[in-house]
C-alpha cells in the first residue's frame, strides 16, 4: 500500500453503504472481542464470583490467559487501524486517510488537524517554545494531503 492514500466518497447512497458495512465489521470485530473477553473473565472468578488471584493460577492458565489478552488487544488493535474507523476519533462514518508510517486510517478531519499542528509546531520551535518530539512526528507524518 502506498505511504498515503485518501479515500474519499462523494456520493450519498455509496457513503450510506459504505458506513453501514463499517458498521456490521466493527460489530463483528465487538463481538469476537466479547467472546474472547468473557473466556478471560472465567479465568478471573471462580463458579461462586469469586475472584482468584493470579497467584492461584497454575502455568498453564497462566500462559492461556495471556494468550487469550494478546489475541484480544491484537483484535482490538485490528479494527482501530483499519479503515472502519478513525485511529484518532474512532469516527467511523467518514472519509478516510492512510498514514503508513502508523499504518492506520485516520479522518480526513484528523489528519487535516494534525497536518495544521505541523504549521504550529514549526511556528513555537522556531521561537524555542516546544520541544515534543513524538508530537512533532506523528504531525509531521500527515505532511502531503
Ligand atoms: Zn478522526
């Protein structure tokens, strides 16, 4: 994929599709993400409520539980990079950018807003008011719109 890609749909019937198939991805990304969570959560309580301390549990619960955690956080991180929702916002019912350097899509919206930080980044550095590099970066990663 190339470094940045809008995607941008002008037609309204189109967008209402468009949004309404975002739609029914997250509600299937939600869904496995509650699966794997109450699958968790039998991990944390036993059959009266109660919760077990991670102490109580053997490695091989251990080492399951977080499996279960990676393949959770990995599903979660899934659907906010990709182009069902804002990485920023979690808009999910607008045009779209891609930012490869964080290979995520963020709203035109967004990326526009951190494209204008750039400009105010650049106008405090010069008189040596700012110095957060990581806010400058990820700025500075939305420069060609
Ligand atoms: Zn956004």
């Amino acid at each position: 994929m190339r470094d940045k890609r809008i995607v941008i749909i002008k037609d309204l019937g189109l967008r209402k599709i468009r949004n309404e198939l975002r739609m029914v991805l997250i509600q299937a990304s939600n869904t496995e993400w509650d699966k794997i969570f109450n699958k968790m959560e039998e991990f944390r309580y036993d059959k009266d409520e109660n919760r077990i301390s991670l102490d109580d549990w053997t490695p091989s619960q251990l080492k399951q539980f977080r499996e279960l955690q990676y393949l959770k956080n990995g599903n979660e991180e899934i659907c906010r990079k990709s182009i069902c929702m804002c990485y920023t916002c979690g808009k999910p019912d607008q045009d779209m950018y891609y930012n490869h350097p964080y290979r995520a899509w963020f709203c035109v919206e967004c990326a526009n807003l951190a494209k204008s930080h750039q400009t105010r980044i650049k106008a405090k550095k010069a008189h040596g008011i700012y110095n957060c590099d990581s806010d400058e970066e990820f700025s500075h990663s939305f420069r060609v719109i």
